[in-house]
C-alpha cells in the first residue's frame, strides 16, 4: 500500500498527488505540488493525499 500524507504535511517529492477517501478509496482528482510545499486542504474531512505520478526531471541542461 501507497504511503499516504495528511493535508498541510509538506509535499516530500514534486509529482502528481491523488486525494483518497476516508477509508483509502481512489477519488480520481490530483492536485499538483511542489517538493517543500504544503499539501492543499481536501474537499471533504478525512481525506488524505498519496503520490500518483512523481516529476521527471530532464537532467542535464543545454543539451
């Protein structure tokens, strides 16, 4: 099971980040966060945010 992080935890990864019901259940809505910053309050209380789809960084610049 998928580590799951509470609202206002700060993000540990840039990536997609999909909200989870009360009980673990998929809602099917992502919210975009940065790394460092603040998961974003969920619609309804109890839910929780785990990550979906991390950010693929390029590498190297310039090339």
């Amino acid at each position: 099971m998928a580590k799951t992080y509470k609202p206002g935890e700060k993000a540990p990864r840039s990536g997609q980040y999909e909200i989870t019901g009360p009980r673990g259940g998929p809602t099917g809505i992502e919210r975009t966060v940065t790394k460092g910053e603040p998961l974003p309050p969920p619609l309804k209380s109890g839910q929780q945010y785990k990550m979906a789809d991390p950010t693929k960084h390029g590498g190297k610049k310039g090339k």
